[in-house]
C-alpha cells in the first residue's frame, strides 16, 4: 500500500490563489493521495476538479472558537458545494474549562447536520496524557469518525505521544474504535511512515509529493503494522473508569518484571 494512499494532500494557507488549489488537485490525482484539505472557499472549486478523491474542508479553523450556530452554518455551505468530509477545530477553551457536556453536545450538532464524515481537531499539543484519553472519550461519544491533532497553527503539530495514546485506546472494547488523522509538522517520508506504524489511519500533510517520490526511489511500498515508540516497549495499560484512567494512572504503565 502506497503512502499517498493515506495521505490528505493540504493546503490551508491564507495566501493559497487559485492556482495553487488547481496545483493541489493535479497532484491530488497524479500521485494518488486519498483525499485533499483546503479552506472551505474553494470547495466548490476542486468539486468540479476531481473524482474518487476526498474533499474535506475546515470547519471553526483554526481556533476552534466560534459559536457553534456559525461551525454548523460552515457544515452546511461547505457539504452543498461539494465536502465529502469535514475536519472541525472543536472548542478547545471549553474543554480545557472542563465544559465537557458543551464540547460533546457541539460536536454532536455538527456530526449529525454533516452527514459526511467528520474528524474533530482537538489540538493535542495542548493536552497532557490525562486530556488526550479525555479527548478520545468525548469525541468518541459525539459520533464523529476521526480524532485528529492538530490544525498545523498551534505551536507543535502530531507527536506519537497523542497517536499512540488513542490507538492503545481504540483497542479497548469498552471504549471503541476512533481513526486517527495525524496532521501538522509531518514533513518527511520516515516520518509518516512512523506515525502510520503507531496507528494513525490518516495523515495530513503538505509535503505529500516528496514523500511519494522519496518512497519510490526507497523502492519501499508501506507495509502497515502494529508498532509504538520504543518509549512504551513492554508496557500495558490500564482499564479506564467513566472519568478516565482508574486511580489516575498512566495507561503506558511498565509491566512488573
């Protein structure tokens, strides 16, 4: 499986012309990325470009801060002229205030008017280990179908730390399965190839053409396998409670000997 194939080919610059978006989609195509990211302003643009390619736009981006009747207005605009998914930047200063409930009832509002696929943005840069299993739980039971880090704006884009949390996650049945979008500061084939060995089920980059062209002269097609950073070799983790970890504890626990 090539890498392009998990690949969103992203351009969110605010200084994108129109030209660089019809850039985006030729490369969309001739390299076989599954998908391209763009400001919801051209939406309707790359809807007449491309076919079998996935179209997601940006909802509430970046900050994540605008009141929800304005994100779910973004959804609407943006699937009509042709969205096939969503990536929304969720209310991080709600979530941080521990507004729980407001965080997941947004997001539900926005899944249920989307009816596309959504990933939600949780900006993992700014969540501790306890914050990113929090993270996982609400955007879990808001019905969306990807967690995703970052918009690429905040200070540190995807780390292992977030996308092998949510994979140790995704395997316990109590909690269910999210995919994982990793995005923001990948920029290097080994790289994402990293990411996608720790468990991400997507990447977001803008540097999807190099990576094509260095896996090609690799003569490496990507072999996907269940693998984590040699920081959590030999560790288990623990069953989760309602709030989180049982007792608060790490679920990257060594193993006793």
């Amino acid at each position: 499986m090539s890498i392009a194939e998990y690949i969103d080919h992203t351009n969110l610059k605010p200084t994108a012309t129109h030209s660089d978006i019809v850039k985006l989609c030729d490369e969309a195509r001739d390299y076989g990325f599954r998908g391209i990211c763009i400001n919801p302003c051209w939406v309707s643009v790359t809807e007449k470009e491309l076919k079998d390619i996935e179209i997601v736009t940006v909802i509430g981006f970046p900050l994540g801060a605008n009141c929800v009747e304005t994100k779910i207005f973004e959804v609407e605009v943006a699937t009509v002229n042709g969205a096939t998914e969503i990536d929304v930047v969720w209310n991080l200063g709600a979530f941080k205030n521990r507004k729980y409930l407001q965080v997941v009832e947004e997001l539900v509002k926005i899944v249920d008017i989307a009816m596309v696929p959504v990933k939600v943005i949780v900006e993992a840069c700014y969540l501790d280990e306890s914050e990113l299993i929090k993270a996982y739980q609400i955007v879990k039971d808001s019905g969306a179908d990807y967690i995703k880090t970052s918009t690429g704006f905040g200070p540190q884009g995807a780390t292992h730390l977030a996308v092998a949390t949510w994979k140790k996650l995704g395997d316990l049945k109590k909690i269910g399965d999210l995919k994982i979008k990793a995005a923001g500061g990948i920029r290097m084939y080994q790289s994402a190839k990293e990411f996608i060995r720790i468990g991400a089920d997507v990447l977001g980059t803008s540097h999807g053409v190099l990576m094509v062209q260095e896996e090609k002269n690799q003569g490496n097609l990507l072999v996907k396998t269940r693998h984590f950073p040699d920081a959590y070799k030999g560790h288990q983790y623990h069953e989760l409670d309602s709030e989180g970890l049982s007792g608060g504890q790490s679920i990257f626990t060594p193993k006793e000997e």
